[in-house]
C-alpha cells in the first residue's frame, strides 16, 4: 500500500492551506505526504495563521507559498480546497474536494480570535480526513491535547 497524498489549496498559500497542511502533518505523521499551494501565491506566510498553529504546538514558520501547478494536482491523491475564493480543475482522475471552511469575519469576529476558529474548523476537518485515510495516533497530540497540555 502507497503513502497517499494530500494536497491542500488556498488563493495565497499563506494561510488555510498551510494551516491544514501542517495540522495533517501533525495528525497523521508519515502516514500522509502532504503539501499546499495556491492558485494566486502569494509572497509570505499569513503571520496570524502561523502564530494559530505555534498556540497549539504546529511550526509552520519555515514554509513558503508556492503555485499550484497541474503536475502537483496531477501528482496528488486527494486536492482538498479550503474555502470558495480557490477553485482548481481536476487534472487526471485526482479528486477534488471543496471545504466551505469557517469564516468568522462574516460575523464581525478579526483579529487572533478569527484565527483561532478558522485553525479550529480546519484541524477538525483534518482530523475526519486522517481517519478516512486511516493515518490517525500517527502524529503529535491533537489542538485539544496541546491545549490541555499547556
């Protein structure tokens, strides 16, 4: 059986897609390849979702946005796009999944608290895909360990 792998999308690559990508990599461990771009990439990390996952016990301060490109769909298992700015074609037989994530702005909510529930909505829908992919107790402890543990 093939490490399958993920392949997580957002517009800029610097926010929902890299928190996904590094709470799977927590979650599941070696168990998934895992990997994120965007369709528009942008220049840098979002510095709130990096300090929403260093809450909770994930770096992803060493990541860089990158562009989704044909051959990393095509090279993927699953392509998970988190929220409805980012749309990707299918390329092959790869699916293509759509996750309407959480977005907290809507009901006036900014700042590191929206962070927060947009990290908290992304790894619970992370978690439910480790288990599909039956890649969970692979990785570190999950965002309710974490916080308990600090």
């Amino acid at each position: 059986m093939t490490t399958p792998r993920v392949l997580f999308v957002c517009v800029k690559n610097g926010g929902k897609s890299q928190m996904a990508a590094g709470l799977m990599r927590r979650a599941a461990g070696a168990a998934v390849q895992v990997d994120s771009a965007g369709t528009r990439a942008g220049s840098a990390l979002n510095a709130r979702s990096v300090e929403s996952l260093r809450e909770v016990g994930v770096d992803i301060s060493g990541a860089q946005p990158r562009q989704l490109t044909d051959e990393a769909v095509r090279e993927a298992d699953l392509v998970v796009v988190l929220g409805s700015e980012a749309h990707v074609e299918p390329v092959g037989d790869t699916p293509v999944e759509v996750w309407e994530t959480d977005e907290p702005s809507t009901r006036g909510i900014e700042g590191a608290e929206r962070m927060r529930l947009v990290r908290d909505d992304i790894a619970a829908r992370v978690e439910q895909l480790a288990r599909r992919l039956g890649a969970t107790g692979q990785g570190a402890p999950g965002p309710r360990d974490a916080a308990s543990a600090g």
